[in-house]
C-alpha cells in the first residue's frame, strides 16, 4: 500500500466537515497564507469519506470536545483569533 501526506483546506467555524480518505490520520493543523488546514497521512487509493474538524476559540464553551481528540493550536491575523483545533472523526454516512 502506497501512503501520502495531503493537505486539507478547512473553514473556520465551530465544526467544519471535509472529505478525507477513509482512515485518514490527522498530523497538524496550521495557517498557510491566510487559510486553516489540517496534514494527514493517507491511503490515496481510499474512498473518500466524510470527516469533523472541530474548532473553539479561547475561552468558549464546548459540550462536545474529546481533549484527546486535540490537534493543535492556530493563531490567525497575527494572532488576533486563535483557534484549539479538534478531530471529531469520521461521519457515519
């Protein structure tokens, strides 16, 4: 089996969902120009699925955050907004 590292574009929000291939492990998360992505290790020949990235700022409330799940941390618009970044797994369809 043939393995890659892509890149994920992600929207800002409180829970964001992309498409990943299935099985997809999750590296980082940062800030390239002024777009939040996630890297992961992945199966190119994986069917796609579809996969929560969850978000909070600092200092907001989440019921729903597994601090397992944690990727990491990303400061936007020097540091103006810095936002926790969460993976909140695959979807089931």
């Amino acid at each position: 089996m043939s393995t890659s590292v892509w890149k994920f574009p992600v929207k800002v929000t409180d829970e964001a969902v992309i498409e990943m291939p299935e099985g997809a492990h999750i590296l980082s998360v940062g800030v390239q120009g002024d777009q939040l992505c996630v890297w992961a290790h992945v199966d190119p020949d994986a069917r796609l699925v579809r996969r929560s990235i969850l978000m909070a700022g600092t200092g907001h409330r989440r019921e729903d955050l597994v601090w397992s799940d944690f990727v990491g941390t990303v400061q936007m618009l020097d540091g103006q907004f810095v936002f926790h970044v969460f993976d909140g797994g695959e979807l089931s369809e």
